[in-house]
C-alpha cells in the first residue's frame, strides 16, 4: 500500500538533514498582555552534507523588521546562526508572525496570528499561506479517483460531484499527513522500517477516510460502511495512487527552490484549554503545531485554539 508514498516523499525525506527550522511561539499572561516571539535558525554548512543549507539567514526568511520586533543574532557553540525577536501582540488583530520562507528572493510563505478575549476566555488563530508556485493539479487522477469511489459507494447514494469532492479532500488529509499540521509523518520516514510506516500509514489514512465520509456524507453512510469503505481503499495496491500527490518524472526538481525547512508554532492562553486542532503538552498546558512549509500548498493552513476560564 505504502510504495507510491515512498516514491513521493523519498526524494524528500533525504534533504532534511541539514534544513533550517522557523518557530513561532505566542504567550498571553493572566493579565491579559500578549507576546509574540519568533527563533529562526540555519544550520551550519556541513561540507559532509551536500544537501545541507549553506545560506545565511537572510536568503531562507524574511527577517522581522527590528522597528517592530526587538531582533537579536547569535551563534551558538556548534556554529548555528540563531535570530530570535519578540514583540507585543495587540489583541483582537491580525499580526505578521514572522514565519516567512524565502527562495530566490521570493516569499513562499505568508503567516499571521491573532489573540482575541471572549466571553468565556481566550481564542487563538495562526494561518500560513503558500505564496510560491502551486503544486500541479492531477485533474486525471482526481477523475478516476471520483469514479472509483463512486462505485464503491452504494447505488444512488452520492452523486459524482459529491465523490469528487470526497476524493479532493481525501488527497488534502494525505497531503497534511506528510508534511503537517499538527505532526508530519516526514522526518518519521528514514527512521522507519518499511512495516513500521506501512502501519504507521494505515492507522492515520484509515481515520483521515473515515473522517472525510462522516464530513462529506453524513448519515448517508453508517459507521459500518465507513469503516469497510476505508478498509476496502487501503486494502487496494491502485487505491492510494488516485487520490493522493504523485511525482512527475517529466517535470523539473523544484525542490531546490521549495526548502524543508521546519516549522512550528505554539501558544499559552490562560485559562483551562478547551478546544485546538493541534497537539498539547500535558505539562505546561502549551497547544503546538509542527509542520513544513509544503503543507500550505494544500490551501491554507488554519490552527486554533481556545480556553476557558
């Protein structure tokens, strides 16, 4: 089930030794101040590595403005050039976050992040948004897709519109899978052996189909037949090709101008967390999100977050 998945992503997984990492970490006190503080940092070339980034970090990130971000720049003991800034977050409105990815001088990514005070506590929202030249749309494979699970599906019970639709969103869930948010199976993949990501795999696409068919068709389907339709998609060596990104041997490597870089962003409210599409640290009470900047060309990524008081 997995080999056209390693395919995709194998080229990938390779170029992240070596890659660059972006965070952006927002904190709102008990007082109700926000702070918005932001860690880029670029390896040190590593003559070993070819792959490795060898630039500063002035051509991986647009760097904050230091007339509006307190900017500072080090190097640390294994010769990593950090830049961290912070700045106050006004609340209720929509700020630059700083995670800015560069290539050739052009901004692959756009992010913002916003704090409000409800009535009940505190809301966060962080977007990224792709910039750069957008992946190929594989209209051929969503059609076929379509059809196929259009067969599958109980006659009479969605039309090809609706199965279209339940393909696109299929493929996006794929897409988030490997490069995030909340966690990218990625890095995970020169670790694993091909069993181990097989499994890993088959849990985390059988919830994502399940989850789309509940979304998209509702009652329309049963549990039951959730359960087996996804199973049956899974089970198929065809399946996986129809609804998710594959490479094309014809076109050029862009992978040169659309870095790995590493992304995180995270946020501490006050309050008890109530509710986020991300992960939690059970001690610190922190909501995180971990992903590459490739995830925002599956549209824009939102994470969020509330608590109550």
């Amino acid at each position: 089930m997995s080999k056209w998945l390693l395919v995709s992503v194998g080229a990938c997984a390779t170029l992240l030794a070596g890659c660059g990492s972006a965070d952006s970490t927002t904190e709102v006190s008990q007082g109700g101040e926000a702070k918005l503080s932001l860690r880029l940092q670029v390896p040190k070339p590593d003559p070993g590595n070819p792959l490795g980034l060898a630039k500063p970090p002035e051509a991986l990130f647009d760097l904050p403005d230091p007339k509006v971000w307190s900017v500072e720049r080090s190097t640390d003991k294994d010769g990593n050039v950090i830049v961290t800034a912070t700045r106050p977050l006004p609340i209720g409105q929509d700020v630059d976050a700083g995670v800015s990815i560069l290539a050739d001088s052009r901004r692959l990514t756009r992010s913002k992040v916003r704090v409000d005070h409800t009535a009940n506590g505190w809301s966060y929202v962080a977007t990224l948004e792709w910039l750069g030249e957008p992946a190929p749309p594989k209209e051929a494979e969503l059609d076929k897709a379509s059809r196929d699970l259009l067969a599958a599906l109980p006659a009479g019970a969605v039309t090809l519109e609706e199965a279209r639709a339940v393909a696109g969103d299929i493929r996006v869930r794929v897409w988030r899978l490997m490069f995030g948010p909340p966690e990218p199976l990625l890095p995970q993949i020169p670790f694993s052996s091909q069993e181990s990501l097989q499994r890993k795999l088959r849990t985390r696409l059988h919830a994502a189909i399940e989850s789309v068919l509940a979304s998209r068709l509702g009652n329309r389907l049963s549990a039951e037949q959730r359960r087996n339709l996804a199973q049956a998609a899974l089970s198929s060596s065809n399946a996986a090709p129809n609804v998710a990104p594959n490479p094309d041997p014809q076109s050029p490597d862009r992978s040169k101008d659309q870095p790995l870089i590493g992304i995180s962003f995270a946020v501490r409210l006050p309050g008890r967390i109530v509710l986020h599409n991300g992960l939690q640290d059970p001690v610190t009470g922190e909501v995180y999100w971990e992903l590459f900047p490739q995830a925002a060309q599956a549209g824009t990524v939102v994470l969020s977050a509330s608590s109550a008081r």
